[in-house]
C-alpha cells in the first residue's frame, strides 16, 4: 500500500523535531542541586547534602492526606 505524500512528510518533519530536540537537551550543562539538610530518621545529626558529595543520591518525595 503506498503512503501518501502527507503522511511521509508528517514522519520525516516528526523525526526531524526529535533529533533537534534530543540534540540541545544534552547540550546543557548540569546545574548542582542546592544544599539543604533534612532530619535523620531516629536520633542523630541532621543529614546535609554537600556531606554526601560525589556519592549516589536518591531522594523519594510523596504525600498521603
């Protein structure tokens, strides 16, 4: 079945945008996360960001009512 004109030009134009996109979202540079402290689970000092410079940090925000 032969595709018509529009539709071919609709994915080459689709196509098109991606790549552009993709390629000026990398070009940014990464900006630091701010420091903040937060209360340590139990007793014990307050947890601070710039302590765990340089390690992995994953950070799970969520809310119930």
């Amino acid at each position: 079945m032969p595709k018509s004109p529009r539709t071919v030009l609709g994915l080459v134009a689709a196509l098109t945008l991606s790549a552009v996109l993709a390629a000026s979202v990398g070009a940014q540079a990464p900006k630091p996360a701010p420091d903040f402290d937060l209360p340590a689970l139990g007793s014990g000092p307050n947890v601070r960001l710039s302590t765990l410079k340089g390690t992995p940090v994953v950070l799970l925000f969520w809310a119930a009512h």
